[in-house]
C-alpha cells in the first residue's frame, strides 16, 4: 500500500500530470487567457500613442517656412505668367493655372492620408489659394493697363497721317503720328453720359474732307457740348494718336459703343457725317511715355499683390504653425489619459 500511494504522488508530480488534473488545466487556461489580452491591451495602446503624436506632431521651422514662401513663389509666378506671358498665350497660361490649382489639392489629399505628413495639408490649401489670388491680381494688371501696352508694342506706328486718310488703311494701326497741319476741333466736341462720360471730337485738317475718319476721345474730360480736354488736347505740340482699343466689357456697352453712341449724337448735334468704322485715338504728345506710362503702372499692381501677399502667407504660416503646436499638447494629455484607461483594463483582466 505504501508502495502504491508513493507511486501516485510520483506520478502526479511527473511531466503530465496538470493535463490529468481538470481545475489545475482549467486555470492555466485562464493565465495565460490573461496574459495575451493585457498584451494585446498594451500593443493597442502604444499604436495609440504613436498614431496620436503623428497625428498631433507640430509643424517645425523648415515646414513652416516652406508654408510661407511656396505659396508666395506661386503667386508671384502666376503674376509674372499673367503680366509676360498671357497677353501672347493666353490659353496656355490659363492650363498651367489650372494644373497648378490640381497639384496644390492633390498635395492636401496626400497629406489627410498619410499622417506623417500633416503639414502637406495646409501647404496645398495656401499653394491653392496663392494660384487663386495670383490669377486675380494678374488678371486685374492685364485688364487695366498690360492689355493695352502688349497691344501698342505689338501693332503698327504709322507716321505723317492725314486726317483725311481713309481710316479703313490702319486698321491694325496702335500707334499713329498725324501730319503737322492736323488737329482736334474741340468746338465740336461733345459728350455722352452712361456711368462716365464718353467724349470725343473730330480730327480734321485743312482739306475739306466730306467725313471724319478719325476721333480724338476720351473719359469724363468734356461737357455735354465743347470743353474737350482729354489728354494732350489742349497742347498745341500734340499731333500723335493711341489707337483706343476695345476693352470687351462683359456687362453693358463696350467702350467701341459708348464712343460710337457719342459720335451719332455729335452727327446729329453739329451736322457733320463720319464714316462707318472710325478709329478713335487718344490724342498725346509723346506716345512711347504713354506706352511705357500702362507698363509701369500693370508692374506697380503686380508689386504690390506680390508685397501684400508675402505679409499674408506670414500671417497664416504662424497662425497654422501656431495651431499645431496647441494641438500636440493637447493630443499628449489625450493619449496620455487613454492610455492609463487601457492599461488599467489590463490590469483588470490579469486580474
């Protein structure tokens, strides 16, 4: 018997011996249960932690300096495209705006999914609204003073005009230098009010020319009847014409009509007859000044959009530096406090 019991406990402290016992099996069961969820507990919490500081990582010094002047660097060139380059490739600056204005939302979309790179977010958006504001300064440059210099350097200057040249021969006339017997009968002058008032008079000679071919205008320099003094009208020197080109107004009259309605009225008004494509000029003494006069004041614009634009990509680039840096202290107490919570819970099941 003694024999017999000896070999029982022998047996049951040998190499199987839990396998055989149920409640010792069952709770090796449950330990090491325990044990992988407070592991899985823990993994969970330190990916926690790590997407949290990727997510929250503050912009640093590089990136805050690349989210003032990449955008600026755009803007300024969106400008130069607009002021150098649209006036002869107007379709194609337009393309490169818009593949400008894809790539800059593209960046942003990268930047929301990979959080390595938050700050991508916020680039693309400032680089967007640069091409934006760039493509609007420029456009405002071009409309108001780059259109018209572009078009003088590009049409012909003709000199020695007669006043009684048929007008239909300098059709593609920019600039024109008038024989020395000319002049602008500011007696007939007259003035047609729509919003401004559109004033123009004859250009005549001592020939006795059947129609006028060509008109001397101008904005809010005359009254309802005579007074013109628009431009150089009043300087015995002047003799020279800036061909007035069409200014494609999209709401209401383009400045071809409202000039052409004040010449009706001036028909009608003084008796005298103009042929039916005249050409309207602004009467200068020196038009190469007035020329580079629309140059210099398209580049003053493009200066000061520029200017203005890199105090504002400053004032964002901190303002969003700044933001980030608020939200990373805020995302560590966060991450901080969700970790406690799940190693706790941890604790509980190993409990």
């Amino acid at each position: 018997m003694t024999m017999q019991g000896g070999s029982a406990d022998a047996d049951r402290g040998g190499p199987g011996w839990t396998e055989r016992d149920p409640f010792l099996t069952k709770a090796a069961s449950q330990m090491t249960a325990n044990a992988t969820k407070t592991g899985k507990t823990v993994r969970h919490a330190d990916t926690f932690l790590t997407k949290g500081a990727q997510k929250n990582r503050p912009i640093g010094y590089g990136e805050t300096l690349g989210l003032i002047f990449v955008p600026w660097f755009l803007f300024t060139l969106v400008c130069a495209l607009m002021g150098f380059v649209f006036h002869a490739y107007p379709k194609s600056v337009v393309a490169v705006v818009v593949a400008m204005l894809a790539l800059s939302v593209m960046h942003s979309l990268l930047g929301i999914s990979n959080p390595k790179h938050r700050s991508w977010i916020p680039l693309g958006g400032l680089c967007a609204l640069a091409v934006g504001l760039g493509m609007c300064c420029g456009l405002v440059a071009f409309r108001l003073n780059l259109f018209y210099y572009w078009s003088y350097q590009n049409d012909r200057a003709y000199t020695n005009v007669l006043p009684s040249d048929d007008a239909v021969g300098y059709g593609d006339a920019g600039k024109m230098i008038f024989a020395e017997e000319s002049r602008v009968d500011t007696t007939r002058a007259l003035g047609y009010k729509s919003g401004y008032m559109y004033c123009v008079a004859p250009i005549l000679d001592d020939a006795d020319a059947t129609k006028v071919q060509f008109w001397a205008v101008g904005q809010d320099c005359c009254g309802k009847r005579g007074g013109f003094t628009c431009d150089d009208s009043w300087d015995p020197q002047a003799r020279a014409g800036m061909v007035v080109r069409d200014d494609g107004r999209v709401f209401g009259d383009s400045l071809r009509d409202s000039y052409m309605h004040a010449v009706k009225m001036a028909e009608a008004s003084y008796g005298i007859i103009t042929v039916e494509q005249p050409i309207f000029v602004r009467w200068v003494v020196n038009p190469v000044a007035v020329q580079d006069g629309y140059f210099a004041s398209g580049l003053g614009i493009l200066a000061i959009g520029v200017a203005v634009h890199l105090v504002l990509s400053f004032i964002l680039a901190c303002a969003i530096s700044s933001s980030s840096s608020s939200g990373k202290s805020m995302g560590r107490r966060g991450g901080t406090h969700h970790h406690d919570e799940d190693f706790e819970t941890g604790s509980a099941w190993h409990q």
